[in-house]
C-alpha cells in the first residue's frame, strides 16, 4: 500500500487526484481544483452526528454514525469510492483534519472493497494553510509589477502575452468591472484562493520569480483579494497602458457585448440572448445611484436600443453609444483621478504593444 502523505505540495504540483470525504456543504465552502466530493455522510448525517457528540461526546456520535450509514447506504458509498480509487490509482482520499472520516472510509476500503487508499495527514484544514501560507510567502519573496489604465484598453490581452502573468479575473471568473459578470457563476471565495494559490506554486516550480498582474480593486466581483495580495499591490510598481477612445469602445463591445453574447448563447440556447440582455440592463442599473437619475435613463435607452436592434438583425453597432457615454462620463473621470494618485509609482506608459514589450524586457532583466 502506498502510505498517508503529508506532502502537499506534491500533490498540488502534480495535480493529483483527491477524494474529499467531508459532507457537501463543506465542500461547497471550499476545496481544492483536483477534489472530488464522495462524502461518508450527507449534511443531515453530519449535523445528527454533531449535535449528539455535543450532547453525548464521541463514542456515542460514532455509533449513531454508523449506524445511519449502514446497509444500502454504505454499499452505495463504498462502491462510489472504490470506483474512484480504481480510476485513480495514484490519488488520496481526505476529511477535514484527516482524522476520523478519512480513516472510516479507508478502513470500509479495505475490509469491504479490498482496495488499500492512502490518506492526506492533516487533511483539508492541512492543505489550505499550506496554500495560504503558499500565497502569502509569493507576495513577500517575488516581484510583482501591476498593469494599470483606463477601463477597455485591453489589460487582459496584455496579460494573454506574458508568459510571467497572472490573471486575476480569470481565476475569479469575472472581468472586474460593474459589468464584469459571466454567464457562469464566480467560485466560491476559498476556493479563488486555493486556484490562484496552486497558479503562483507551479510557476516558481518552474522557476519564475517575477509576476505581471492587472491592477484590481479589492473585490473582483465577489471574490476578495486575499489581504496579503491586495496590500501589496498598493505598493508594486506599475505600467499604465494607453489607447484611443474608439479603440478602447471597439475592445469593450467585444468583450462585454459580443463574446458575453455569445457565452449566454451557449450555455442558455434559445433563451441565451434574453438572459444576456436581462444581465446587460441589470449591470447598469446596479450603478444607478453612482450615475444618477438622467445619465442612467439615458444609457439605459441606448442600451435598450442596442439590445432590441442586435435581437432583431444580430447587428451591434449600436451598443457603441453608450459603451462611449459610459466611458467619457462615469469610468475615465475615475480612472484619471487613479492615475493621478498612482503617479509615482508608474514606471512606464505606452500602447499595448510597447507594454508588452516593456514588461518582457523588464522580466529578462531580473
């Protein structure tokens, strides 16, 4: 039998296989990018065993436990398990302290299935400080630079060139923005953080030491920026990337029109482009009070214009107006006060091309 591992950045590095034993209300919580739920027990199990080891202590919470996984139910469990051992010979199984559960359900493995799976020590609580550990020590040996400017000149497509990137919105699953919102909902928050975590521990596996992020808020969408992170970024030094008005609007209608179109598109079918729409109107309107009354009802006709034309003819040319509008009057104010407080930590300024340019150059000479 391969034994109980306690090193867990082997297992992150080599995306290895882990069956999760916790019940599914911890996993929605948190887990980890290669975990598959196979819980000992379901959330009410759990909670009837909780509350009688607090009325009773342990002796009496694991006898009601196992006898409400009993029979059909442990067979059931035992078989999902054991499938997932057999697809995923190299693998390990875990609970939340690698204490009890993971031991109950290695020990049925063995006696009922045959099958000898080894465990995580210390299980997923183990893990997670390792990643949070992992994140905050990247922070404070590596060296960062931030990609910053005006909204739509294209700072994601910078990070796409870079081979040092690391792009935050993409772990979150949003683009940043009061209209960054996918169609495919964010992640949960621990687990944004496990993923950009187990991002910074293979690239300095690999060797790299020096990162390009895309300047953020604190929150990206509803992910929150772990505070080591975002305190840093307050300080790192940064490039402003520049471009015209029209190429910034012709950036933000295909990323934020066309390409969300068409993820709506795909994940809804016939009722993919109302969704869009219903998702297009409500961004706006969560910035109503920040526009206020006039300017909103004024891009919200605009938009609406724009939506009911590309739901008529498929044409978009519309969605320039107040993509402009919404540009010139609510977003560039912004980021010009930003740049103006950032000032003397900018290290450069150009288009895309000379940013990237700038960067790689940058990069090689550290």
């Amino acid at each position: 039998m391969r034994a109980d591992i306690d090193h867990y950045r082997e297992l992150f590095l080599g995306d290895v296989p882990l069956l999760d034993t916790r019940a599914p209300v911890e996993f929605a919580k948190g887990a980890f990018p290669e975990a598959t739920n196979l819980p000992l027990m379901t959330d009410v199990e759990r909670q009837k065993v909780g509350t009688c080891y607090k009325l009773h202590g342990q002796q009496a919470a694991i006898e009601l436990g196992h006898s409400l996984v009993a029979g059909k139910l442990k067979a059931a469990r035992i078989e999902a398990w054991a499938a997932f051992a057999k697809a995923n010979p190299d693998g390990y199984m875990y609970c939340f302290r690698g204490g009890l559960r993971s031991q109950i359900a290695q020990q049925w493995l063995k006696t009922e299935a045959g099958i000898e799976y080894p465990r995580v020590v210390g299980g997923y609580k183990a893990m997670r400080t390792f990643l949070v550990d992992t994140l905050d020590a990247a922070v404070a040996e590596c060296d960062f630079v931030v990609v910053g400017g005006m909204t739509g000149t294209g700072k994601t497509d910078v990070l796409a060139r870079l081979p040092n990137a690391v792009d935050l919105e993409e772990h979150a699953n949003h683009r940043g923005s009061s209209f960054g919102k996918r169609a495919l909902p964010q992640p949960a928050q621990i687990d944004f953080e496990n993923r950009l975590a187990i991002d910074l521990l293979k690239r300095r596996d690999a060797g790299l030491g020096h990162f390009v992020l895309e300047d953020e808020s604190r929150l990206i969408g509803a992910c929150s920026l772990p505070l080591s992170l975002h305190q840093g970024m307050q300080q790192f030094p940064m490039v402003w990337l520049e471009d015209s008005l029209d190429g910034r609007v012709e950036r933000i209608l295909r990323d934020y029109v066309v390409d969300l179109h068409a993820e709506f598109q795909a994940l809804h079918g016939e009722q993919g482009f109302e969704r869009f729409a219903e998702r297009m109107l409500q961004s706006l309107k969560n910035i109503q009070k920040r526009l206020g009354g006039e300017r909103h009802h004024r891009l919200h006709v605009a938009m609406q214009t724009a939506l009911d034309e590309q739901n008529r003819s498929g044409n978009t040319d519309l969605h320039r107006t107040w993509i402009a509008g919404l540009l010139e009057e609510y977003y560039d104010p912004m980021y010009a006060y930003q740049r103006e407080s950032k000032a003397d930590r900018i290290e450069f300024a150009g288009t895309q091309d000379e940013v990237v340019e700038y960067l790689r150059d940058r990069s090689a000479r550290r």
